[in-house]
C-alpha cells in the first residue's frame, strides 16, 4: 500500500511538473524567412535565415535580415535591423543581438533603442531579462521622457515598477532645472527622484546641494534629509533638514540653521529657519543670533 501512495504522489508531482517544463522550455519558432540553410556551427546543427526572418517564442518577436537558429540549444543569433517586441509594449531595436529562449534574456549591441511607449532609452549595449523585466546598460546611455532628459553612464529600468537606477555621472535636464548627481532612483510614474551620494539641484529660482533626499521633476517639491543648502541671488539657507516649496518658493531648514543675507553682509543662526521667496522675507526661530559683519568687527544681535 505505501509503494502504491508513494507511486501516485509521485505520479501526480510530475503531471503537475509538466505545464511548467513546458512553458520554460517553450521553442524559438520559425514564422517566415527568404532563405533556409541547414549548417553546422560551433559543432551544432543550425537553421541559417536570410532576408525578412521573422522569429517567435510566445508574446516576444524577432525580426532582422538573417540570423542563425540553434534549435538544441533555443538560442537565435540575429544581425542587421534587429527588431524584438515584447507583448507589443516593449521594443528593443539595434544591430545586433542574441537571444536566449531558456532564459528569455535578450542582448542587443549597437545603436541600440527601447522604447515603451512614453520613454526612450539610447545606448550602445543593453541586456533585457524578460523574466524580472529589468534593462541594464553597462556604458553610456540617454533617456528622453517628456521634457526630462537624462543621461548617465550605466543604468538599469524596470519596466513593469518604470523605476530607473542612473549611476555615475548623472545628469538629468529639464527647462525648469538641472540635476546631477553620482546615482539616482528615478520613480517615472511619480516623477520623482531619489538620491543618497552629493547631489546639485539647480533652477532659476536658486540652487540645491545635498547629499541625501528627494525631488518631484514635475512640482519642484523637494525633501532634504542631510546637512543641505539652498541658495538664491541675495540668500543662502542651510539646515540639517531642509524642505523647499516650488512652487510657493518657500523654503523651511531645521536643525543647526544658518542664513546669509549676502547684500547685508548678515549671518543668521537658529534653530529653524524660513524663506518665503515671493516677498524676500526670511524669519529664524529658537535661540535665534545674528551677525552682522563689519571691516574690522563684527555686531552681534
């Protein structure tokens, strides 16, 4: 009796194991071609492909002028106007690319161009992991998305989260501001981005320098968490926390605050501080002192 239990468990684990080998192992197929070779490469059986090669493994298809099909191994080398769609929403497009149906990674070289629908991404080498949908480019790349612009030298993209991570030489252009910065945590649903390493933010309403915090591209809303600054034309203001309102152009700095007053030549200690840009009024509260720097002394209030 127990041999006969262990003999059905065993039976029903592999009926219930068969749908999922199947869906890993699901074949490159073969849709339409100019010309068929049948050939030997790298010691393996392969489908040489030329002119108009349309390939398919499920919602993923790839186009290109010829490719080489490894079969065995479910492997597709592709050159020439390489074109891969995935579930029509996602399209990589470059000169060169190969793709591995058993792990369902893709890696295109050369003029390399993905797209979703609202962003572009432009590199020269790019890997794609179908399965957690992350995108990682090793060398420089450009993202375009509206009015932003950015640029970093490696990166990954998510693009089922539309998470970007930017790392080194971080640049990030928009008509209203600046931003650069050694690695960025870029939320493209919510337009906001998110950085821990020396960060400069700068507008035409002033500059701001941190090294951790965050930042909405699309309201100017900003959260500082570390020793930050900003400065405008006749301000500065500095804080351990610092929080700043685009578009009110108010600025709040807590902890440790220090404002200078560049016209006046006024520093301004306390223990929190407001900047209300719209009428140039600053106020400094909790054991508040003032310096008023002179040529040969100083006045303290």
């Amino acid at each position: 009796m127990r041999g006969l239990l262990r003999y059905i468990c065993l039976t029903g684990l592999l009926s219930a194991a068969v749908p999922v080998l199947a869906q890993q192992t699901e074949k490159v197929n073969l849709e339409f071609a100019d010309n068929l070779f049948g050939t030997v490469r790298d010691g393996q059986e392969t489908r040489r492909l030329i002119g108009n090669v349309r390939l398919r493994q499920g919602t993923t298809v790839i186009t290109c002028d010829s490719a080489y099909l490894y079969s065995q191994r479910n492997f597709v080398e592709a050159y020439s106007n390489v074109r891969l769609v995935q579930n029509d929403s996602i399209t990589i497009t470059g000169n060169r690319g190969d793709y591995n149906g058993q792990t369902k990674q893709a890696a295109m070289r050369g003029n390399v161009v993905m797209n979703d629908g609202t962003k572009t991404l432009t590199t020269e080498e790019l890997d794609y992991d179908m399965r957690t949908s992350v995108a990682y480019y090793p060398v420089d790349g450009t993202i375009v998305e509206a009015d932003n612009t950015i640029t970093s030298q490696q990166g990954y993209y998510n693009t089922q989260t539309k998470v970007f991570t930017f790392e080194r030489d971080v640049v990030m252009l928009n008509p209203k501001y600046k931003l650069t910065s050694d690695k960025v945590i870029y939320n493209s649903l919510t337009k906001t981005a998110y950085f821990t390493t020396p960060t400069r933010i700068e507008g035409k309403d002033g500059t701001l320098v941190s090294t951790d915090g965050e930042y909405n591209t699309q309201t100017g809303a900003s959260v500082f968490r570390a020793r930050s600054s900003i400065e405008y034309d006749t301000y500065t203001l500095t804080g351990d926390r610092l929080n700043y309102n685009k578009i009110e152009n108010v600025g709040l700095a807590t902890g440790n605050v220090l404002l200078y007053a560049k016209e006046d030549s006024v520093v301004v200690q306390g223990d929190t501080g407001r900047y209300f840009g719209q009428v140039g009024l600053s106020k400094i509260y909790g054991k508040a002192l003032m310096q008023k720097l002179m040529q040969k002394d100083t006045l303290y209030i």
